[in-house]
C-alpha cells in the first residue's frame, strides 16, 4: 500500500464525494468537455436537494449538447477574441485586476502547502478551475495528508468564499451561458452548502 492509498483510507466517504464534485468542476472550467465528460454529465442523477436538482439540470442539458457546442460555448465565455465574457480568476473578481494580491496570497499558501502548477498549464493560479481541483487535492490528501477541516476552512475562506459563488452566479446568467448555465447554477448552489458547512465548524 502506498502513502496515498493509506490515507485516502483516511477520508470519509462524504468527503471523497465533496472532493469528487471539486474535481468535476475544475475539469469543466479547466477546458471544453469532450463526449466522454458529456456522457458522464449525462449520466448523473440527483435528489430533490437543491444541489440534486441543479445535478438533474445539468444532466439533462449534457444530453443535448455536441462536443463542438461545448467548446464554442466555453470559447465565448472564457477565451473570446482577445478575452471571454467572464475573467474566472480571483484576483479580477476581487480587485477587478488581473495578478494582483489575491494571486501573491494564494502563491504563499501553495508553497506552504507544498502545491505546485502542472507544467503544462500557463493561466495564473487564482482561476477557478485551478482552486477547485487544489480544494479537492486538499481534501483526498494529494499533497500530503488530508488537510483538517480547519485547514480546508481556512484555505476555503480566504481564496474561494470571498468570489467562487459570485463567479458562478455570473456563470448562470452569462450571455453566452447554455450548459455553462446549470454548471453555474450547480457551483453555486455547492458553494452555498460548502459555506454553510464551514461555518458550522469551530476553529
């Protein structure tokens, strides 16, 4: 057994599902979803929670949707002709400047935490893809041990709770939004159970 499969045996089922969600979202955001993802966005099913109804939402609006949609979709909300109709990073959205402070702090507490950018990726690490997929590395315990619930909240509340659901609310409404919407609506709605959850832990 390797250092990673002990302590995934660490992690609660609920919070390998909280994970597995993070991760789904950093893969949306990170690029356009080919028919593989589609399928899988397809497939999922959901309760009759607000979370499980935006789930239900997206699954039926992947079904509709053409690889070559997708990616003219994400093109105009992110790429665009010199830039997207929304700007994912954390700095924009809370200076309303690009490598800003924001992007300075979260640098700091990835070296701290031992996380480093992949090699092949050039966007700035505040973008929403990137925080989405660093909170579920946190949570799983790829960079280490598991983070503590602590350490999720403190990261949580100082890089993603200040901006993340007002992104993804910008995401629902966005003129360009047609699958991006329900990824929008489900984003914000998680953000929304995440907030919740951390407030109601000490430390």
């Amino acid at each position: 057994m390797t250092a990673s499969d002990a302590h995934a045996l660490d992690v609660s089922a609920e919070d390998r599902l909280r994970a597995d969600f993070y991760n789904f979202l950093g893969l949306l955001l990170a690029g356009p979803p080919d028919q593989m993802l589609l399928d899988q966005m397809a497939g999922l099913s959901g309760d009759d929670t607000d979370l499980g109804q935006a789930i239900q939402a997206m699954a039926r609006v992947a079904k509709v949707t053409k690889p070559a949609a997708a990616e003219r979709e994400f093109n105009a909300l992110f790429i665009g002709l010199g830039r997207g109709e929304l700007l994912p990073y954390a700095s924009f959205y809370l200076t309303g400047f690009l490598n800003e402070k924001p992007l300075a702090q979260l640098r700091n507490d990835m070296a701290v935490r031992g996380i480093t950018r992949a090699q092949n990726v050039f966007e700035p690490e505040d973008n929403i893809a990137s925080l989405m997929e660093m909170m579920a590395g946190m949570i799983v315990g790829r960079f280490g041990g598991p983070a503590s619930l602590g350490d999720q909240k403190a990261f949580w509340n100082k890089h993603i709770g200040p901006w993340a659901a007002h992104f993804y609310s910008d995401l629902e409404a966005a003129e360009n939004s047609v699958l991006y919407a329900s990824v929008g609506t489900a984003g914000r709605v998680f953000m929304e159970i995440e907030r919740e959850a951390f407030r109601m832990t000490a430390g």
